[in-house]
C-alpha cells in the first residue's frame, strides 16, 4: 500500500482517492517501438511509489511520455490492489518514452539515481514490501551495459555508506496502472505533495544530493553586501525580503518571447516561457517550473491569510506564491515577481549555457 500504519493523518487523506477502473491492458511490443518513426525508446525504472517517480522525467527535454505502471511479476493485467499486496511479483515502475538524438539513456539514468534510497531492499521510504523496491529493466544490451556501469560508479562513489542494492533485470512486460494513478501529482497536488513530504522521501534527497550542483550554470548565492550592489533596489526587495513588486508595473507580466526564465541571483532556470500565460493579474504566471526541482513551497502566514510561498531551490530567492486556480494541464498558477528573473532568449540559450533547454522549442 501506499500507506504505513504509522502515519495514521495520511490513511485519512487516501481513503478519498477514487477507486477507478482499471485502463485496458497495454503490453508494450519492442519491435514496433523500433519502428517509430521518431525514433523513440523506452527505459523502465523503479524507485518505489511511482506517483514520486513520474514527475523528475515528466519535463526533461527530450521526454515524449512518462506511464506508471506495474513491471517483473507474471500475474496478467494486474490491478493496482492485487500488486500492492506483494503476492503478484510485480514492482511498481514508470515507463518513460524517450528520444535519444535529444536526452541520452545516461542522463536518464543520472536523474533516476538521485529519486530514492539505492539502498534499501525492503521498499522505499513508507512503502515497505518487494513490490516497492527499486530496479532498473533493461530494453536491450546497450541499456543493461549502462545501466550496471552507472550502479558500480555509484558504488564506489562513496555517496553511501552501505551498498547498491537496486536490480537490473531484463524487460519483459509492461502494463500501465489505473488512470487515477496517472499523473498523480498534477490532478492531486496537495495529496501528492502531503504524501511525498511524510514519506521521507523529500528529506533523504536534499540530505544526499544537495551539495551537488545541479546545473553547470547555477552558483552559490552570493553574500548579501554583493548582491545590494548588484541588484537594483526592488530586485534585492523581492528576492531577499520576501517583497511584492507592484502588478502590471514590472517587466514581464506580458511579456511573450521565447525563452527561460532563471533566477536573478544565481541563474538557475526556473520557468520556461512554453508554460506561462496571462492570469490576467498583472505578474508573470505559470503552469509549472522548468522542471520539479528548480523551486521550493512554504507556507506563509504572513498578511493574516495561509499561501503557498515559492522560492528558488538553490539561491533560495523569494520568487512569489502558488496557487490553484491555474489553467489546465496542472491547474496550477506560479504567480512569480519579474524582479525575481532574467529572461534568456531561445536565441541566446546556448551562448549562456542553458542549451539543453533548446530542445523544448524544437
């Protein structure tokens, strides 16, 4: 199950997920993937609860799809209750679909080890039992050869103070979960995020990889008597006193090229210009960051009313705040200050070391 009895508050919150039928039986054929015309290839991985395993792939350049669903039993078209009870072989897994001229197998396979404990044999965070533990299912040769040299380089890497125990195992079957699973976090983003901070999972990952950057192009923030030098007066506001700068007086409430948009203070990327539109509010808004990492969410009490703030992950910047009445797919809306970004040009996005992002306007 997705629950632990010792998180009575969360048994509470999932008694309400809707049991919905389960989707038609889908067993993906290799020989016609090959046969795409785009070319396109599939890897499969586990790492515990899928619902936490879809969104690091979901808006990496190059991701055509991301499916969760059940991999390794024999048990045909299993539904999620007869996996969850560990009877059934199955493990739960994503299945992300994948052109490799765009993101390689490797740097799907660097984003998929920092997702979850590699060293737990038991299951992953909560989520105890063999249904939840982690492995890599490999396509072919090439993949296996991959995905075995990146499980010894961490090993030895010394990240952990116990071994590697994920599996790599050969792919047999794949069938897709129930659609209420699908994109969890987009049609559930309060129930997702609840579950995903009380497993543990949130915490493990800043404690193991937070000290490693995460983009070539990211830096320390610096100290604040520099950044009052560099930053006009409501940049340094925003970002660093948590201020408001006033709607439809700032720079890109309506502002419509194509382009990112990355952090003033530290340049790290934060939302891309595909994802914003016009709330008509007077700041820039967004369905979603660049990718799930790239911003934080606290709550803020402050104004005598409880929202969502959102900051930068890395420089910590105050960037504005969340809320739920955003367009579709997410419905969500970032309602973020312009004094909190810079804009990059598509044309200039390579030049400044963020061309791996070009592939999201192609």
């Amino acid at each position: 199950m997705k629950l632990s009895i010792s998180l009575p508050s969360l048994t509470l919150i999932f008694a309400f997920v809707p049991a919905l039928s389960h989707g038609a039986q889908t067993i993906m054929d290799e020989n016609k993937m090959m046969q795409d015309p785009h070319s396109y290839q599939r890897a499969t991985f586990a790492g515990g609860c899928f619902w936490c395993m879809e969104v690091p792939f979901e808006l990496v350049p190059g991701v055509k799809s991301v499916v969760s669903g059940y991999a390794g039993g024999m048990e045909p078209n299993p539904t999620y209750k007869q996996v969850s009870s560990g009877k059934t072989g199955h493990i739960e897994v994503v299945q992300i679909k994948y052109d490799p001229k765009k993101v390689s197998y490797e740097q799907l396979l660097h984003i998929y080890w920092r997702q979850f404990d590699p060293t737990d044999a038991g299951g992953s965070f909560v989520d105890r039992g063999p249904q939840y533990r982690s492995a890599i299912f490999y396509h072919n040769g090439e993949q296996q050869l991959l995905a075995e040299k990146s499980k010894r380089e961490l090993d030895k890497s010394g990240r952990f103070d116990k071994p590697i125990v994920t599996e790599i195992i050969a792919y047999s079957t794949f069938y897709p979960a129930e659609d209420y699973h699908q994109d969890f976090y987009k049609k559930s983003p309060i129930r997702y995020k609840i579950y995903r901070y009380r497993s543990g999972r949130d915490e493990f990952i800043k404690a193991t990889w937070s000290k490693e950057p995460e983009s070539s192009v990211t830096k320390e923030k610096p100290v604040k008597q520099d950044l009052k030098a560099r930053l006009t007066p409501m940049q340094y506001k925003v970002t660093q006193e948590n201020g408001t700068e006033p709607a439809y007086s700032n720079r890109y409430w309506d502002h419509k090229a194509e382009g990112i948009y990355v952090d003033i203070v530290s340049g790290e990327p934060l939302f891309s210009s595909k994802d914003k539109y016009d709330s008509k509010t007077g700041w820039p808004s967004f369905t979603r960051p660049i990718n799930p990492q790239a911003v934080t969410e606290h709550v803020d009490t402050s104004w005598f009313m409880t929202r969502t703030e959102v900051r930068s992950h890395k420089a910590d910047s105050h960037l504005g705040h969340l809320f739920e009445d955003g367009p579709e797919p997410t419905g969500l809306r970032y309602c973020i200050n312009s004094a909190a970004l810079r804009f990059v040009a598509k044309s200039d996005l390579k030049k400044e070391g963020y061309g791996e992002y070009l592939a999201q306007f192609n």
